[in-house]
C-alpha cells in the first residue's frame, strides 16, 4: 500500500475518494511515517429501533435524592 503524503492528498482529495470508492484503502502520511487512513464508508448493518430497552432498564424511586454526603459537598445542605 502506497503512502500519500499530506500536500498530495490536499491537493488531490477527489482523486483519493474515488480510489477509496472502489474499495481501496488510503495511507495518508507525514514526513514519511503513517498518520491517517482513508477508508470507504459502510452504514451499519442494524437499523436502531426506538424502544428496543423498554422494561429493561429501571430507575429507582430515590433517583432524584442527593445523598446527604453529597449535598453537603455542594454546599445545599
């Protein structure tokens, strides 16, 4: 894999995107030594769906209470 140094691919940016449209992977490097990959985008696999927690996640019924320890430190007691 060749690397593309940084003022090439500034210069070049477009070019480098069809390469990494047609599957190829990109080394962008500086002073010589790898820094950066540029790599063809691929959604995710699996769709989110809303709701998918719901009845699996609980919020206990102190959850809005600040411990005494803690509201001291804040100065609210």
């Amino acid at each position: 894999m060749q690397i593309t140094n940084i003022s090439d691919a500034k210069a070049q940016l477009s070019a480098l995107i069809e390469r990494v449209q047609s599957g190829e992977d990109v080394i962008i490097g500086k002073a010589g030594k790898p820094v950066a990959k540029l790599v063809r985008y691929e959604k995710g696999k699996q769709e989110r769906v809303p709701g998918a927690l719901k009845g699996k996640i609980k919020i206990s019924e102190d959850f809005d209470e600040l411990p005494d320890d803690i509201a001291n430190a804040f100065g609210m007691v």
